[in-house]
C-alpha cells in the first residue's frame, strides 16, 4: 500500500520543541485502506509533536464519529468515538515496527508517516459490540426488534414459576426454615 502524502510529517526543519498537526478524516481515507465497515466518517485527529534531540514524541488524539451498522436491528447509526495513544520514534539502523509504541526509523530520514497509526486508533475506538442506542432506551421503532421480541424464549422466572409442582413448595419450605 502506498503512503498517502498527507500524513508524512517532514522533522528536519523543525525546531526543538512541541509541534501540533491537524487532520480531517473522512471515507476517502479509509477506501485507501479498502476498510468497509464504515457508512460514514467525521473524525478530527489532533497530532502534538515533541522534538528532542534523540528522538520524536507523537500524541494522538481522535474524536468524531463514525456511522455503522448495528448488530442487532442493521440501522444505521452514529457511534462516536474518542481514542489516544502515545508514540515515541527513534532512530536506528534499520525501519522496525515491532513495538507498539516505538517506532524506529533509519539514521538520516527526514519524515514519519504517521497514516497507519491513525487508522488504527480510529478502527480500535469503535466498541466491538454495536448496539444503536435506541435499542438500549427502547426509543428505536423497527421492524426487526418486534420480530426478535416476539421470537424471543420467554423468561426463565416466569416458566418455573408455572411449571413447579406445588408439593415441591412445602419441601422449599424445609430448606429456609433452619
């Protein structure tokens, strides 16, 4: 996959210090990654960059919202999200990404592209169960929870209540008398 131009963060001329960089992402960003689970994308990444003389410290910060598909009812909805992460890059002898949050880039380079670490926070930021918070205040109209409703088993309480034999009753009785 190649490197979009926008998220390389060209260090040699910056002075020694923080540096902030900002970036609108949207669905374009993720078809780069042909990530589909996505309707919709509204997500604003803040970057501080904290030059030192041996290395380079990245502050992440993503907010926004993504538009997805519950997994209960398919409507689609707005899931907002807020994710941070701490990088620190330093220079080796070779490119190695093992770490999670180290990144070493060869002696002499001159920029960081940073693409991949903001698709992952933003991807890692959704909650892995997705529920449309009209399921959970019970405000969503939709024809699939009436049908996951009236399909639904009956309560256990309910059914034991019903089915017990009332000669069992008084043996209950025996067991909370002590």
């Amino acid at each position: 996959m190649k490197p979009l131009k926008a998220f390389n963060i060209p260090f040699t001329g910056l002075k020694i210090g923080k540096h902030h960089f900002e970036y609108k992402i949207e669905e374009a960003f993720f078809e780069h990654f042909e990530y589909t689970e996505f309707n919709d994308v509204n997500i604003d990444v803040n970057v501080e960059l904290e030059k030192k003389t041996t290395l380079l410290e990245l502050h992440f910060k993503v907010s926004g919202w993504v538009n997805i598909h519950c997994d209960l009812t398919n409507e689609p909805f707005n899931q907002a999200i807020e994710n941070k992460f701490d990088l620190v890059v330093k220079f080796g002898d070779e490119f190695n990404d093992e770490h999670i949050d180290i990144l070493i880039i060869p002696h002499g380079s001159h920029e960081v592209n940073i693409q991949q670490y903001i698709y992952e926070l933003i991807v890692l930021a959704v909650p892995t169960k997705r529920v449309h918070p009209g399921v959970e205040d019970g405000t969503l109209d939709s024809d699939i929870l009436k049908k996951l409703e009236e399909l639904s088993p009956e309560l256990k309480e309910n059914k034991e209540k019903e089915d017990i034999d009332p000669r069992w009753n008084t043996l209950k009785k025996l067991l909370t008398d002590k």
